[in-house]
C-alpha cells in the first residue's frame, strides 16, 4: 500500500474568547508536538473558519525542538503554499501547505512558527489543555530563530489558526480523532496519546474540541459567541482529520446544563433545552456524517454533574436517557463508558472530580484516557 498523509497533530477552529485587545502585531506564535509516526514529508493547514477579517502570514516555519520553545536552529526550513513563503487567508479560507521534504522520526518533537507582522485579529483559534497542549508566542519576528527569547515570549494555551500538521507516512499508522466539548479540549485526549505511546501503540489522538459547545445551539451575543458553533456548522467542517477512521463523540452535556431561563440569563431561554430525542438525533447525525466518510464511530456517555450550579433532576433524567440511547444503540462501532468508571452513584468519584462537579480532575482525565484506551485496544 501506498504512503498517505495521516496527521499528528489537529485542532478544531473555533471563536477565540472576546477581549477588548484582539489585535496582534509583530508577533510570532509556536506549537511544538510530538510526532506519533515517522515519515518523509510534512503538510500543515491553516485555517481562518471563524475569522471576519483576512489573515496575514508572513513566514511559516517548521524545526526540530530541542526543549520547550527552543529549536535547533539548522533544522529550521520554510513551509510554503502555492510555492510562496507567505500566505494570505481570506475570511472562512483554509488551506493546506504544500508538502514539504522533511524527515520525521517517531517520537521526535517538531514546531510549527508563523510571523504576523501587521495587525491581525486574533479571532480563529481554541483553548487547550493538558500535558501535550502548550503553544508559545514571542514580540518579533522567532520564525527563523532556533532561540526564543524568553524575556520576550511565554506560554499560551490558545492555539490560532494552525488546525492539523500531517506526515506522509505508512499505512500501519492510525489516527484517531476526538470530538466534543470542554472536557475533551482539556486533558484526557492527551493522556490518551500518552497511553498510546507507553503501550507502543502507533496511533495519533487528534483532538477537535471547543469548550461550551453544544449539538443543537449556538450563542449569537458577544458574551457568550466563543462558546462556538453548533454541531450542524462544525462537525462536517472538523471530521476531515489527514488519515483518520476512527471518531470518538463526547457532546451533549451544554446542551442540557445551558438553558436556566431568560429571568436568569437574557441568551439562555429555556426553549434552548432539547428533548433527549432531539439530542439523541442530533447525535444521530454526527454518526451517518462520519460513516459517510469511512470512520469506525465510538460515543463516551455523558459524565455526572450532580453538584454543577445548574444541576436539576430534569437535567440528571435527560442525561440519562441519553446515556441509555449510547449504550444500546446499534447503530455505532461501541461505547466508551466513561460516565460507569467515573461515577459514584450518581455524581462523579471524589478523587476524579475536579471541585466544579462538571469537568475532572487530573486523575479524572487520566482515568478516562484508560477507559478509552481499553476500550481501543479490545477492538
């Protein structure tokens, strides 16, 4: 069989947080990542999905990291798109580099650098997190630089644009993509990928996740608009993953913990709550998108919230149903129960829960990357 491009690296492109300073300039952003697969090209995609104005690059570079942000400085080579160094990206455009003769070796860290030199609205990108998740941004132009200076440049945790790094690879490698919420863009994909790593699995655990959103609705207002797009504009837009055939869902808990009522909150109305049949379809549609495509299909049961601040019997029933809906259909490849080995009784293990009663703690994520990961490595 021959060689094809299978990612290492993916993150859904969502609406950045609104802040009074969304303008950069003169800036230079890095996201290093750890190659599952060795190979002999590299192809990125930047994406502008959710951007209302054009994008500038003015260099795209590619370099073997050394430590943390720091590059080895001979490795570092140009990335181009339609034979040019820069790239312009319009509102909505995504586009794929062109692919690049590089050596990969597994295991080996690599980092993707772009320079935006003018002003640009830092408004495509998506909050990360967890211990594979760590992006760098730098005042001046680094791209070419094996030394980011680090009075100049810290950590950030949201990575703009960048949407998936591929590697021309063998067939034997597989890549697995995550989809959801704000419980899968935290921790437990990461832990996952590490699993995977540990068991000598050669598998990559792409993530495509936006904290607060939901299957059915999307806020419209500023305040809450970085909650992102609903499932009928996302899904399709995140599921072409470089080499993925296999799909894990995690969604649907915003949509029963959002809505409380406009005398609480004008933009969540309670006509927002769904039925347990409208989510189950919505659920539905993810599952005929993905099969359309080839993709094997895994959905995690929805994980306790009793204790959540909007927490109701009525949420805690729908929950559920849901739940019971997953864990009997047939019409997906199994389930990940991660709602069974996190729960006591009906709220989350102590020890798993991170104080919120909503999202996991450290030893939660990673207890449900073992979940996942037992449940991959029986299929």
């Amino acid at each position: 069989m021959e060689k094809e491009f299978k990612a290492i690296y993916g993150q859904a492109m969502s609406i950045v947080t609104h802040k009074p300073s969304q303008y950069a300039k003169n800036i230079t952003l890095r996201y290093p990542m750890k190659s599952t697969f060795k190979g002999d090209k590299i192809r990125i995609c930047l994406d502008n999905f959710t951007g209302k104005e054009g994008v500038v690059f003015d260099s795209i570079t590619i370099g073997r990291v050394i430590s943390g942000r720091d590059l080895d400085p001979t490795s570092i080579v140009d990335i181009t798109f339609n034979g040019s160094k820069g790239l312009h990206l319009d509102v909505g455009e995504q586009c794929y580099s062109d692919p690049l003769d590089f050596k990969v070796h597994e295991q080996e860290t690599i980092a993707i650098s772009f320079y935006l030199k003018e002003f640009t609205h830092l408004r495509c990108g998506v909050y990360t997190q967890g211990p594979l998740s760590t992006g760098y941004f730098g005042e001046g132009d680094f791209s070419h630089a094996g030394i980011m200076d680090h009075a100049s440049s810290m950590k950030t945790p949201w990575v703009f644009f960048l949407s998936e790094v591929a590697v021309l690879t063998e067939p034997e490698y597989k890549v697995i993509t995550c989809y959801g919420d704000s419980i899968t863009s935290q921790d437990w994909p990461d832990y996952l990928q590490k699993l995977m790593w540990e068991n000598n699995k050669k598998v990559s655990v792409v993530r495509k996740a936006v904290s607060g959103t939901r299957i059915l609705r999307q806020y419209s207002c500023v305040q809450y608009e970085a909650y992102g797009l609903k499932g009928d504009y996302r899904f399709g837009h995140e599921m072409h993953v470089a080499g993925s055939d296999t799909l894990i869902i995690l969604q649907g808990i915003n949509d029963i913990i959002h809505p409380v009522g406009v005398e609480k909150n004008e933009f969540r109305p309670w006509q927002d709550l769904p039925s347990s049949k409208e989510l189950i379809e919505g659920l539905r549609k993810y599952v005929k998108h993905a099969k359309s495509l080839g993709m094997k299909v895994y959905i995690g049961t929805l994980i306790p919230i009793e204790g959540w601040r909007t927490y109701a019997y009525f949420r805690e029933n729908l929950r559920n149903e849901v739940n019971e809906w997953i864990r009997t259909t047939d019409e997906i490849d199994g389930v990940i129960d991660f709602d069974k080995d996190i729960c006591d009784g009906h709220k989350m293990q102590d020890a798993f829960d991170s104080g919120d009663h909503l999202h996991p703690s450290d030893e939660g994520y990673a207890q449900m990357a073992k979940t996942a990961y037992n449940k991959m490595s029986m299929e």
